[in-house]
C-alpha cells in the first residue's frame, strides 16, 4: 500500500497503472501516509487513500487516473480527521491545486462536506504565500462556481 501511495505523491503514473492492474482493489484501500498536523509544522501518520494523497500533492496524472475509476468515491473520508480529497486538494499547496479541485469537482466532490473540525474545503485552502492568485482562485471555484457558500 505504502508504495502506491508514494506513486500517488510522485504522480508516478506508469507505477501506479501497473499496480492498480495488478491489484485493482488497492486503489481504494486505505494506508498511512505523513501529513501536516492542521495548525502546526508537526508532521503525523494519517489514513489515507491514494485519491487524497494525489489530491494533496497536485499529481493530475495519477489523479485522473484514478477518478476515472468506477468504484472510486471522490468524497470518502476515514482517519480522525475526516478529510476528503477535495480538502486534501485545497490544503495540501500544490502548485496544481487549482486545477486538482477543478478534477475532483468535475467528477462530483462535494465542495459542502466538513471534517471532523466542522471545516469545508473552502475553510482550510492552505498556499504558499507567493501565490495569493491561487489562493483566489481556489475560493472562487469552491464558494462560487459551485455552491460552496461563504467563508465561515
């Protein structure tokens, strides 16, 4: 599981094709996986799949991939942050985030689901401070375009 994941990271599409083919049912599976700590540097073991992973890192290739997947459910949450991938999406400061949420709302993430904290994607959209553009960008495609509501 841990090295689909790293494919997922890597965008490491031809790896990640080649194990899903042998073992389809991995693309969904749950791993551990490092992530930030919301509100801190600290950087702890979560659950996720290799949909979020993707997500996080703007890795459009394997991400594509996997959401043309049929049995891929694009707002499946677990740990104990319950975070889907469109969250991972918006927090994770890729410098494909815009276009990784433009995937995953075209394929039907719910730009209204909350984590565990009560936050929609919209609520935890993390960039690096050189691209406030895409900070703008993000908020308009999750409150406006689609309904995602205000700021709260």
């Amino acid at each position: 599981m841990l090295r689909l994941l790293e494919y997922a990271a890597n965008n490491d599409f031809e790896g990640f094709k080649r194990s899903i083919e042998n073992d389809p049912s991995a693309i969904d599976e749950v791993g551990l996986w490092y992530v930030r700590k919301k509100g801190s540097k600290q950087i702890v073991l979560e659950h996720r799949t290799p949909l979020m992973v993707a997500s996080t890192y703007g890795s459009l290739s394997v991400l594509k991939l996997i959401v043309s997947q049929p049995k891929v459910d694009v707002n499946f949450t677990c740990g104990p942050d319950k975070c889907p991938a469109l969250h991972c999406a918006a927090s994770g400061g890729s410098l494909d985030a815009v276009e990784a949420v433009k995937l995953l709302l075209s394929v039907g993430a719910d730009p209204n689901i909350e984590d565990a904290n009560g936050h929609r994607p919209v609520d935890v959209i993390i960039v690096p401070p050189k691209l406030s553009g895409v900070r703008s960008a993000l908020e308009e495609l999750l409150m406006n375009e689609f309904g995602g509501g205000g700021i709260g």
